[in-house]
C-alpha cells in the first residue's frame, strides 16, 4: 500500500498543533507540526512533505515570507496558508505569494481536510496505466499543458505551476472560447461551495498570464470579458494584412 500524504503544520499555537496533528491523524494523513521557520528549513533540509499548512502569522520570519522564498526558489510544495485576518486583502496577498489555497480563523477542522485533500487530488500524479482521454496534450501559441502528467511547457522548457495555477489554467483549456465568470472559474479549479473572492482570482489570472502569456500587459490567451469575468482563447489569428 502507498504511504499516507504526509502534511506539516507550522503553527505557533500549541493548543492548536496539538489539535490538528491528533484530527489529521485520524482522517489517515501522517502529521509533523512544527512551531515556527527555523523549525521548517532545519527540518526541510531532510524531508519533504506532500503539503504545508503555514500560519500567516508566526515568529520570525512569517508565512508569507516563507511563502515567497520557497517560490522565488522554483519550490512548487503545495501551501494552505492560514490567517486569522478576516479582509480579503490578506487572503489576496497570500495568492499573490503563490499559495495554493487559504483559510481562516477560526475554522473547522473538517473544512482544513476538504481543502487538503481538494490541493493533494490537484496535484496527484495519476497512476500508470490510467487511462487519459484523447487531446489531453492542449498547445497554445508556444506553450503546450499535458492535462495527464499536470505540466506546462515553453518549448523544451517545463514551466513551473503551483498547484493552483494549474487548476486554473486547466479549467481554462477545457473550457476553450467559453466566457468564465469568477465565480464559475473557483468551482472548476477549486470544487463546488468554494470561496471566491473578485481580487482573488483576478490575481491568480494576473499570476497565470505571466506563464502563458507572450506579453502579459497584452493577453492573447486568456482575454478579460468586461463585467463579467475571462475566456481562453487558444489561439489568436494574426490580423490580416
């Protein structure tokens, strides 16, 4: 049997840790928790977890920074970032960052393992010998998504997506000329009942069109549809001359 998806809490609430390694053990996750930054990078230098749940607020160095080190480093860990801040803005800041998804506190322990588990499917790799449906290859100007191994390529260059990233593009390519609103492109990427908010996404898009676009101030793929959300357009035909 394949071990259990192991998951890092990094928490300066002990009360909390404690919480959460003893109900992430029950739903069969294989738990570290840890209290602060430098507990992580000693820690990280020997092991790698399959996701991080990283408080927004720690010690230290604090979760966003952490955040954007890892990403700046090309590490694509999936992030569940946690906050005990309740405006949008700072749920925004932590997508901007490059987390994968975000909660508040409180919350439930329940609504911590659906978005686990909801992060880890994203980025599961699928099983050999599954089956793929045909066209699971989508190329666009000179950027091709294999749907099956979840990896963009800029030629002969691999891309590196964050999990949620990849949800959103996927989305995107499935959906080809079809107009998205905001609300309609959180429940493809992220699942049914998810929260979506307008900044939020409008930042993921902002994040996506730099892997995609050939000119991001000048989006040819994934185009805005004014006043109601975005539409991906796999190829633009060059105006006739």
């Amino acid at each position: 049997m394949s071990r259990p998806p192991c998951i890092w809490v990094i928490d300066d609430d002990p009360e909390l840790r404690k919480l959460l390694a003893e109900y992430l053990t029950k739903q069969q996750f294989e738990v570290r928790t840890l209290p602060d930054a430098r507990d992580l990078e000693r820690r990280l230098g020997r092991e790698r977890p399959d996701l991080l749940v990283l408080d927004l607020m720690l010690p230290g160095e604090d979760g966003l920074s952490i955040c954007r080190r890892l990403r700046a480093l090309n590490d694509d860990i999936p992030i569940i970032m946690l906050t005990a801040r309740s405006e949008p803005i700072d749920r925004v800041i932590g997508i901007e960052q490059g987390a994968d998804d975000y909660i508040g506190k409180p919350f439930l322990p329940r609504e911590l393992t659906a978005r686990i588990q909801a992060v880890l499917r994203r980025r599961a790799p699928l099983p050999p010998g599954t089956p793929v449906p045909d066209g699971n290859i989508v190329s666009f100007g000179d950027r091709r998504l294999d749907l099956a191994t979840r990896a963009l390529w800029h030629g002969e260059r691999q891309v590196e997506m964050t999990t949620g990233e990849f949800a959103m593009l996927s989305a995107f390519v499935k959906h080809p000329h079809q107009p998205l609103s905001r609300e309609r492109l959180i429940e493809l990427a992220r699942g049914p009942g998810a929260e979506a908010f307008e900044r939020s996404v409008d930042v993921q898009i902002s994040r996506l069109r730099k892997l995609v676009e050939p000119d991001p101030s000048r989006p040819r793929h994934i185009q805005t549809v004014w006043g109601f959300g975005y539409v991906f357009v796999p190829d633009t035909p060059e105006p006739a001359g």
